[in-house]
C-alpha cells in the first residue's frame, strides 16, 4: 500500500521546508509514503526548495492556474504514480501532519472513499466572527446538498482513495472543497470526517483575499454546482412555483370576473400567460436537465473506466513532471 501526500503550492519557499519536514515518513497500514509537491506557476524557488526539503516527486505547472487546477493535476500525477491513499494538505503547515494517519483510517479500513478533516473552527483566534459564521453557513449549505453532516467543508486536510480519486473531476477555478463534497453525493462515494488540529498562523489566506470577494466566490461556486448536480431538481421546482403562482393569480382573475361583471382586471391574465409560460420553460429545461445528467453520468463512467485501464498499463514511474 502507497500513501502519497501532495501538497498544492503557490509561491511557498519561505514555508514550505517546515510543512515537509513535519510529514510522517512512516503511516501504519502503509508500505511506501512519499511526497507530491504540486508547484502552480510559482515565480519564486517553490520547486527547487521543495527537491531540497525532501519532496520525492515535483510537478510544476508552467502556468498559475488555481488552487482547483493544481489539485485535480496533483490528484493525477498521484494515481500515475501508483498512489493507494491520497492526503491532500496546505503548504503553509496550517494543519498538524501528525494527524495524517487519523485521516487516513477510515479508508484503510474500507469506511470511506473520502475522509475530511473538520478543524475546530471555534477555537481558532485568527479567524473572525464573519469567517466563523460563513464556515458554518457554507457547511451546513453543503452539508445539505450532500446530504450529510460536514461541520467543516471548505476543510483542505483530506484522504481521498484511489477509487474515489479516479471518479473526481472537479469544474470549478477556485477551489475544490465543495464540489468535491457534492461530487461524493452523486458518485456515491460514502464521506467520513474526523477531528484535526491546526498550527499557528503563518501567513495570510490566498484564497480569501477579502470577505466580499470570498462571498461572491463561493455564491458563484456553489450557484455552479447546483446547475450541474441538481439542475433538475432547480428547474422544476421553479416551474412548481411558476405554476402555483399562476394558479394563484387565476383564481384571483376569476373571483373578480364573476362578482365584478367580467370587468376589469386583464393584467391579471397578461401575469398569468406569463408565469405559465415560465412553468412550461422551467419544466422543459428540466427535463433536458434530466437527460444531460444522464449523458454524464456515462461520459463519467467511460472516463472512470478509461482511467482505470491506462493507470493500470503504464502507472507508478516517478518523474519529475513540467506541465504547460
């Protein structure tokens, strides 16, 4: 068994020897365990100072692409390189290393595809009452849409399996916390969580550059994922409560044209044609909705499968890999 921790950075020379050299070089239940630093079109010595830190792989992407596309190319890189169990976490040692085999039991013990590591986000000083409770309404937010209890999703302390890892294709350009949680739903790839610690603060957040911008960030990614999971559902609901309003409205034209003598009151009828007609379109549109999820849903699969057969003829060479 093969565990590979990556590590997406960005600019990470000043912080990036310490979160290496707090790795575990050994994990029970594991044979091999090694290091993936993933070097996003940094502009500084990121992946010069990670060959010297001990990373046993490096892959530079030659342009800065994004923390989602950085971990979707580590995600590769570590099933070709033979990996069983995948931790992902952050280059500025944000999260304790020594945690990493508590992140990993749950797979290792066929419990979960995907494990996170939910921090105690109450306890952390350096996160504000606004960052605490967007934390919280983003969980429960997507908590709901998967349909599970996570306290923590934007959490980036995870173990993903290799199965699970062969099924993720994560869309967004911001980041793949939440959509890989929803992801988990629909791919049915059961999601376990476990209490982790955190160090001390070492450097501002790249993500959340401000709370406006994270706000619009993650209403966008979570506006997203609802337009590619769960559009059906979306659009027929809309259509439910075009319909009823219609309803609503005609019955109102009705009470008037019979105890008014049938005058008055055309806008009425001008709302309903409206709302109807937004009805019959939101319910069209889920049922086209309907039909693409299921062209995806075997696109997926073939994707799935194509993986799984290249992976197995020509994965595990270790390299150190340039990417354009």
């Amino acid at each position: 068994m093969k565990l590979i921790i990556q590590i997406p950075c960005f600019n990470e020379e000043e912080h990036l020897p310490l979160t290496l050299s707090e790795l575990p070089r050994d994990v029970s239940g594991f044979d091999e365990v090694e290091y993936l630093v993933i070097d996003d079109g940094s502009s500084d010595a990121t992946a010069r100072v990670a060959r010297e830190s001990g990373a046993h792989h490096v892959l530079v992407l030659r342009a800065h692409a994004g923390l989602a596309a950085a971990f979707t190319a580590g995600l590769e890189e570590c099933l070709r390189l033979g990996a069983d169990v995948i931790v992902n976490t952050d280059a500025d040692n944000q999260y304790v290393a020594a945690d990493i085999p508590r992140l990993a039991a749950p797979i290792l013990e066929g419990a979960a595809g995907m494990v996170i590591g939910i921090r105690p986000i109450a306890a952390i000083d350096h996160f504000s009452p606004v960052k605490k409770l967007l934390n919280r309404l983003g969980s429960a937010f997507v908590g709901g849409m998967a349909g599970m209890d996570i306290p923590d999703a934007p959490s980036g302390f995870r173990a993903i399996s290799r199965d699970a890892a062969m099924r993720m294709n994560v869309f967004s350009d911001y980041t793949y916390t939440m959509e890989s949680i929803i992801q988990a739903r629909f791919k049915n790839i059961k999601v376990a969580t476990v209490p982790i610690r955190v160090n001390p603060k070492l450097r501002e957040s790249r993500l959340i550059r401000s709370i406006p911008s994270y706000i619009a960030q993650s209403v966008m990614v979570i506006f997203r994922m609802l337009l590619i999971y769960n559009a059906r559902s979306v659009f027929m609901r809309l259509g439910v409560l075009f319909f009823l309003s219609g309803f609503l409205i005609g019955a109102r034209f009705l009470y008037f044209f019979f105890h008014e003598s049938g005058s008055g009151h055309i806008q009425s009828l001008v709302l309903l044609s409206v709302l109807f007609t937004l009805g019959l379109g939101s319910v069209l549109i889920s049922v086209i909705a309907d039909l693409l999820s299921v062209n995806r849903k075997l696109l997926e699969d073939i994707q799935y499968r194509l993986k799984k057969g290249e992976l197995a003829e020509g994965g595990g060479a270790s390299r150190d890999d340039r990417r354009g």
